[in-house]
C-alpha cells in the first residue's frame, strides 16, 4: 500500500552551511542504494525531509533492508502522501489510512500533528484533537492514550499531507562522502571488518589493502577478504582493495630477524606499505581492527612499535572492545560467518611460539637494519605489483 518513504535523520552538528552538504551526500548514497533494487524512484528533498517516491511496483522488502545499510539515515517511515483538501478529507484519509493498514485495530492511539505549512487554518492540537474524535467515532473499538499508545500516528501538514505509524530504524550515522577518506587494513579476520564499518559509520569513504602471502595464503583466504570486503561495501559503497604481495617481504623478513619478533617487524612494513597506498589515493589516516591486549601484538608496547612508522593517524575503532562484543557487531553488520570461514591468514603461518609481548622500540629498529640490503627493493616491488580489484557490495 505504501508508495512512498519519508526519511529521518539526525541533525545535531548539521546546521547552517553543513546541512545541504550533508542531505546531498545521503541522497547520492540513497540512490546509489537502490540502485540494484527492482523498481524507479523518485528522490527529493524538501524542507529538512527526504522522501523516496516509487514510481511503479517495487520490492517493499528489498528496498527497506537496501536502507537500512545508508549510514545517515535514523528512521524510515513509509508514508502515505495526500494533497491539502481541507479537514473533512483529511479525517477520511487517515480514516482509510487505519482500516488498510491495521485490520486489527483493537488498540490504544495517539494522534501526533505537525505543521510546516503555517497558513493550514487549524492549529495542530486542533487537528490532533478532531481527528482523535474522527477515529473513535469510526472505529469504537479504538482506545486513546496520550503517555503510551500502542499505535502512534502521525500527520504532518506540508506541502502535501504526511500520514505513517511506523519509524522502521536506520543504522544512524554520517553519510559517507561527508568526511573524508581512510585506509582499512582489511584481513579475513573477525576484527577488521568491523573497524571498516565503524568508521564508514562515520560518514568516511573506505579504501582496503590486503597483505596476500602465496603459497602459505591460499587463493581461497584471499577470496574471503574479497567476499569480506563486499560486505562493508554494502554500507560503505565501493571499495578499492588493493591486494599486495607479501611473500617475499615475510620470508625476508624470516630469515634476517628473530622469530619472537616477526609478526611486529611484518606489522610495522604492512603499515608501511598502507601508508604509502593512503598518501597516494588521499586517504587521511589508516584504520585497523586492533584492541588494547587482545594478542601480543596488541599490547600497549605492540601498539606502539607499529604505530611508529607512519605519519598519518591510525584509527583504531575497536580498541576499548573485548572480542565477544566485537563478535555481536560482526553478526549484526552479516561479515561473522564469512570471517569464521577456516583459511589460514598470513600471520598464522610464520607466527612464533613466544612473540615478545613487550617490544622494546630500540630493539626493534636494530633488528630492522638486518633488513637494509634488500628490503628497500621488495617494497617498491610489493607496491608496484598489487593488484587493486573494485568491490562494489551492492551490484548483486
Ligand atoms: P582481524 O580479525 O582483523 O584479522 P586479528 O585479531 O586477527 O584481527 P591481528 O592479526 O593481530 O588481529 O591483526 C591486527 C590488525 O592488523 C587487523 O585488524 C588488521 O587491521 C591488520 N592486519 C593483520 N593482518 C593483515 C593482513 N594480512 N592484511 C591486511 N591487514 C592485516
Ligand atoms: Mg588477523
């Protein structure tokens, strides 16, 4: 029955200059969202309001959970839109609106009244009033309650007049486009997809970099970051993964330094290598899926060593999460169960039986200048051979 959707979103920190900047970025990321969903739609915007009109037959369901991923959105009400024919019309309308959407209509209500058009001749607790006395007389088994109803239902008088009981949620969040660009280091873990989707969340647009260790990662690990990065797509639009061959640099890397010291001195050239990738596509910092002692490459002093070697900021949304919450956001976003698949990841392979948990920075540096010779060369090999493969979530 619904043929059109009024959108809310929030709009603390959004006023003034900001605001068209803001409601042009959720439009663009609203049509790019329903774009791969069967059916025309027509996007306006109007008075602090966006609605999505259908302009045919749709797919009610699709296109709610296609919203559902536009970060910016709070709230999606399909609406019924009416011209403005006076007072008689408009009871006659909501009264139509009740009997086709609630069959059973045994229930408490209010009635909410806004007005925008300020030359409508009623006030709004005018309306709401009249109505409220409209609804009862047509449909006695009806019951009012202004502190609790169970059915809420709302009129704004504007241009055209609004009428809709439901506020279906929306992710919240900034539009994406509205703050700038990161780099994702993006394994085919649990955590960083995650730290992708928070930050995306944000109104940040997200590029990936992937470190793919052939033969010891298979093609199959590799198809999972691909897959994983779909996902986020979903929410944050395209993503351009960049795919680096890291092989060499490993194995380099295995042969020059101590094993307990690997997998930081391995993290310290992926953050290298992601920093080089950001600088050249103007990203404005790096993002990881990392929290404060998760392994011992997470600790204080871990963090630190890695954080060392760049420049730009690392942003680490996760940091004060423990796994299990982690977990519950990875299931509620859909990456959990493609992150849980079995392949082995590039860290597993090489991972020493006791990694220093507490790297000392001076430490750390000396055992890198074991690498001098060629290390230089393989990452400019490294950055001159990824591979970049566009992952778009929303073509289906
Ligand atoms: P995740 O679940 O994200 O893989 P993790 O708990 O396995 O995280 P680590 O393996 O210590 O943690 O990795 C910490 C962070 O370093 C990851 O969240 C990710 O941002 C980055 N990272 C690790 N391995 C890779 C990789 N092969 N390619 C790209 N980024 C990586
Ligand atoms: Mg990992």
């Amino acid at each position: 029955m619904y043929k059109a959707f009024l959108i809310k979103y929030g709009e603390i920190g959004i006023k003034g200059k900001n605001r068209h900047l803001f409601e042009d970025a959720l439009v663009h990321q609203i049509k790019y969202a329903l774009k791969p969903v069967e059916g025309e739609f027509l996007i306006s915007k109007e008075q602090g309001r966006i609605y999505i009109e259908a302009l045919g037959e749709y797919d009610y369901d699709e296109t709610m959970e296609h919203l559902q991923c536009v970060f910016g959105i709070v709230g999606i009400c399909p609406v019924v839109l009416k011209e403005e024919e006076g007072f008689e019309q408009l009871a006659e309308d909501v009264i139509e609106y009740l009997r086709q959407r609630y069959p059973e209509r045994n229930m408490t209500f209010k009635v909410d009244t806004r007005r925008a058009k300020k030359s409508y001749p009623m006030t709004s607790m005018e309306v709401s009033a009249a109505l409220g006395g409209r609804i009862l007389e047509a449909f006695p088994e009806m019951k009012v309650d202004v502190h609790h109803p169970e059915l809420r239902i709302h009129v704004e008088i504007r241009k055209k007049i609004n009428i809709y009981s439901e506020i279906v949620p929306g992710p919240g969040g900034m539009p994406v486009g509205t703050n700038g660009k990161g780099m994702l280091l993006l394994s085919g873990g649990i955590d960083s997809p995650v730290a992708g989707y928070m930050i995306a969340k944000r109104g940040v647009k997200i590029d990936a970099v992937y470190f793919h260790a052939p033969p010891y990662t298979s093609e199959r690990a590799k198809q999972k970051v691909v897959d994983l990065a779909g996902i986020v797509a979903k929410y944050s639009g395209p993503i351009y993964l960049k795919v680096v061959n890291f092989t060499d640099i490993q194995m380099y890397i295995y042969e020059k330094c101590p094993h307990e010291e690997l997998t930081i001195i391995m993290r310290r050239y992926m953050m290298r290598i992601a920093e080089h990738f950001a600088r050249e596509t103007n990203s404005l910092g790096l993002i990881t899926g990392e929290s404060i002692g998760q392994v011992a490459s997470q600790t204080m002093q871990s963090l630190a060593a890695t954080n060392e070697v760049c420049e730009l900021p690392v942003y680490r949304p996760l940091i004060g999460f423990d796994k299990q919450e982690i977990i519950a956001l990875s299931e509620k976003i859909g990456t959990y169960e493609t992150s849980i698949l079995p392949y082995e990841d590039c860290c597993t392979i090489f991972v020493a039986k006791h990694p220093v948990t507490k790297p000392n920075l001076k430490i750390i540096r000396r055992s890198e200048t074991h690498l001098e010779e060629n290390i230089g060369e393989m990452v400019k090999t490294a950055i001159d051979t990824a591979e970049t493969i566009i992952v778009d979530g929303r073509i289906d």
